[in-house]
C-alpha cells in the first residue's frame, strides 16, 4: 500500500471508531506524517483526496479554523467522480437523466407520505422565488436544483439526496450552456415552473403515484428539449 | 483556485475535448507542472484525486506502461466517497440498501424487456460457480456481487451500473464481516442462491414485475438477516 493510500486508510478507521467525527479537525500534517511514518507531501496528496470526496474542508488563513476540519458532503464527492466520468464519456447524459428520473420518482412517492414535512415548506418558498419577475438563468437553475434537492430530502433517504444532488450538479454547466442556447427562454421557465408547482401539489395532496409520474415527465421533458440543443441533429 | 484544482480542470477540459481519451497516458508529471506553472508536488496530488476518483491508474516500474493511464472506473471513484461518508456516519446503511433496492428493482425490470442478453448468459455461469460445494464466503461474495452487476448491467443504464457498483463496494467489507457470524451460514447461502436463482428465471420469462419484487425482497431480507449480527438489540 502506498503512503496516501495509509493515510486514507487511518483517516477512515478513525471516522468508523468514532475518534474523528464532522466538524472536528484533522491532527496537522507534520503530526500525521510522524504517526504514519510518510512525508508531509504524502499526508498532503491523502487530504487532497479526502477534500475532493467531500470528507474535510482546508481552511486559510492561521486562526483557529485554519486546520483542516472533517464535513459531511457526500454529494460533493460523487459528483465530482461524476463529471469527470461523463468527461471521459463513459458515462452517457441519458443514463444519467435516467437514474435522476429514478431517484426523484421513488422520492416524490415517498414524501407524499409525509406531506407535512418542513422541507416541502422549503421547497415552496423557493418556487415563490422562482416566480420573481426578470430573474436570470443562473439563479433560476440554482433555485430550480434547491428544489429538486428539497423535494428528495422530504423522502428521508440520505443516500438517495446525495446520489440526485450529486446527478444535480454534475450537469448543472452543461444544462446552463444549453439553455443559453434556447429559443425561448421565458416561456421554457414559465412551463417548467408550472411543473414544479403540479409536482408540489401532488406531494401535498398524498397523492405519491401522481407525484411521481409528474416529476420523471418534468425531468425527461427538459432533457429532451436541452439536449436537442446541444447534440446535432 | 489551488494549484492542484487548476490541474483537475485542466485534465477535465482535455477529456471533454476528446483529446485525451481512455486507454491513453497522462502527460508527463514535469510536463504537466510545467505547462501548467505548478510545482510537481501539486500535480501529484491532483494525480491522487483523479486515482481515487477512478480517472487514472498509475503505473509501476520505468516501462511502457509505466506511466499514468487514462481509465473509466466512476463505480470506484462513487464506492471512494460513500464508503468514508459510510464512516462519518452521515450515510446510514439501511439508506445505502434502499437505494441499492431501488437501482436493482429499476434495472431488473429492464433487463426481462431483452431477456437474450449477454450479461444474463454471464449471471447464469456465476450462479453455477456459487453452487460449487465447500465454496468459501469471502469467495462466494465475490460471485454474488458480480452476479448482480451482471444482472444491473443487463439493464444497459451505465450510470445505475456505477452507482449500484459502488454501493455493493462500499459495504462489502461490512457484509463479509458480518457473514462471519452468522450462526449457520450454509443455510443462508442456500437461501440466497435459490433467490437469485429465482430473480433470474422471472428475468429470463420476461417477468418483470415479479423479478423486480423477488430481487427487493433478497437485498432487503439478507440486510435484515446480517445486521442482525453487526448492531446491538
């Protein structure tokens, strides 16, 4: 085994026994680099990886949180492996909009069980937002994918709100490249507003089947208009 | 944006542009440093990223192959980020195997629509092999996890292969820890090959609806049955 790849190692079996949890800080790199016997570049390159998996955060700056510190964002980890994944095309746009389509189904029907849930209230307050008048693309996209996200939390599955918001993000430049591009921009968000707010309906109403239909119709529905113009023909 | 981000970047602009594809080598670690105006220590650990990632492997030695290799493993990168958030306690297991649930169900309803396919032929021989007598556990795990790749992969969606990969991966070691003490192994792994046994016969009628419901069935009765052992109460 490698130097990072021990690091790694001794960074995960602390995590799992619980002597190293989120919002803690690393020990600092001279230390770890002693206690594992590698070089301070080799400690560097292991913390390298556990920032790109969404595992520590490196501070600046010499005050008190300048360390490293242990987080939580799995989505950023997987999303990452998964842009990179679609870069080297082996993994095509339409499995992933696919697998999206999946994850967001079973989570409208699953928070339809539960539509008193307060990340509806959220999910609410952000199609509010979404219907300010002249708001641009860039903040339409990312209200639109805080929506999505709450919508999937409201389910419960931590899993599934990391894999969807991760599917999320890998596309978020693509999507905002084409929708550059679109004829009609207004009249595309007019529709898929109407959308979010029947999707939202629906989970209120308990009613997961329809939820659920609705939701994998507005992804598709979307993908096949972005996506016309992006790929020729 | 750190030296080693520009890095990744830069490695992910070549790749979208096609000019650096599977298969081929990395550029030269003095190279890259110097085109990109970084020290060789930072593309070294940007090197690491796109390693844990599953975007290269690096080679040994000073031979052909010995440079570093363009591959696609997204299941590893994805298995990389929730096995560590599996330790930081944010992703809970029960999550993990329902979303593993939900892929499978996906994809073997998929996969009844062309019951012919290859991958099926290949699912057949691995049951064969885990019905060899005085097979061990560590072995037949191996068998079982690559009989429901084949089975997800059956199903032709790249991106559920990936994610269900990885979540297999990210448990594995959990799982064969756990198998360790249960109390009468041969007979749970009677059970569970007649299970799949039964999940690819529905396959192979065309049955979807059913394979889906036995291949849930077997993912969340076989966490049930080994959590059992690994949690108190």
């Amino acid at each position: 085994m490698s130097g990072y790849a021990a690091v790694l190692r001794h960074v995960e079996a602390e995590l799992a026994a619980g002597r190293l949890t989120v919002g803690a800080q690393l020990p600092a790199e001279r230390r770890l680099a002693e206690d594992l016997g590698v070089s301070r570049p080799t400690v560097r390159e292991a913390i390298r990886v556990l920032q790109a998996l969404g595992v520590v955060r490196s501070g600046v700056g010499s005050g008190p949180d300048a360390g490293t510190t242990v987080i939580a964002d799995p989505a950023g980890g997987i999303a990452a492996a998964l842009r990179l994944h679609l870069a080297t095309r082996r993994l095509p746009m339409a499995d992933l909009v696919a697998t999206r389509a999946l994850i967001e189904g079973a989570a409208v029907r699953a928070a339809a069980r539960a539509p008193g849930h307060p990340d509806l209230d959220l999910a609410e307050d952000l199609l509010a937002r979404m219907d300010e008048p002249g708001i641009d693309a860039d903040t339409y996209h990312q209200l639109d994918a805080d929506f999505h996200v709450a919508l999937t939390r409201a389910a419960g599955n931590a899993v599934n709100t990391a894999v969807m918001t991760a599917l999320r993000d890998a596309i978020h430049h693509t999507v905002l490249h084409a929708v550059a591009s679109l004829p009609d921009w207004p009249r595309t968000a007019a529709r898929l507003r109407r959308e979010h707010r029947a999707v939202l309906r629906a989970v209120r109403a308990g009613d997961g089947e329809r939820a659920a239909a609705l939701v994998v119709r507005h992804i598709e529905g979307f993908h096949r208009e972005w996506t016309r113009r992006v790929s020729p023909g």
